[in-house]
C-alpha cells in the first residue's frame, strides 16, 4: 500500500502516522521542559540569575543546535553531545530561559563551549578562551 495516493496528498493511512508520530514528539519535548524545571544545577545556579547571561546561553543553544545537523548520530565534535542534544534542541527552541533552565543550559553549552563564537563565550563564562572561565 502507497502511502501517497498521489503527489499531492498523503493517503489517510499515512495522514494518521505522521499525527500520532507529531503527538509523540510533542510529549517527547513537553517532557524535556518538565525535567529542565524541577531541578536547578547548583553549580550554575548564581550564573544563570542573569539576564544577559540567559539571553547569551539561549543564543549558544541555538548556535550549538545549528551545528547539530546529524542530532548527535555521529560522533564527530560538531554540535551537542549525545548526553546534551535532545536538551539542547529543546532548549534552543524556546523564546527565553528562566533561571533552572539556564542553568541546564550552562552545563550543557560549558562542554562544547570551544565550539561558540568567542564574543559568546566571553558574555557567557566571562572570558574567550575555551579553557578557561568559570569552572562548575
């Protein structure tokens, strides 16, 4: 069975697969904004009070999330982690970061931090060099 009847239109079949796999994906990422909610990472907790610093990591997410075309399929140091993609595309699609999720944010950008540009770096951990900076 074709899952196009033709070109244009897909056949009701198909129709009902891509909405529940659509369900499931929202649920997916309502899941992940729930988890960056409940627990604050204390290490990054004073750092992610900031405001300049959230709107700074938010744009590190979306660079990071940018990079991660493969969503971290392969391991090649281009984009998140493994351990931080699906966090860091959530993340990098949300319009504006409260404290907690900041504060997830932090962590996950500090681990690929050599890979933002430096003027996010130096906005964000407070210096350019990748080696440096703030230590969680």
């Amino acid at each position: 069975m074709a899952i196009l009847d033709n070109v244009d239109q897909p056949t009701a079949r198909a129709a009902r697969i891509a909405a529940e796999l659509v369900t499931e994906v929202e649920a997916m990422i309502a899941a992940v904004i729930a988890r960056l909610g409940k627990e604050r990472i204390i290490e990054w907790w004073d750092r992610a009070g900031d405001e300049g610093v959230r709107i700074a990591v938010l744009q590190a997410c979306r660079v990071l999330s940018g990079l991660d075309e493969d969503r971290a399929a392969i391991r090649n140091g281009i984009g998140w982690s493994a351990a931080h993609s699906h966090v860091g595309h959530v993340v990098a699609s949300l319009s504006e970061l409260d404290q907690t999720q900041a504060s997830h944010a932090l962590r996950a950008v500090w681990t690929n931090r050599k890979q933002i540009p430096v003027e996010l770096r130096e906005r964000i951990f407070e210096t350019p060099a990748p080696e440096l900076g703030l230590t969680p």
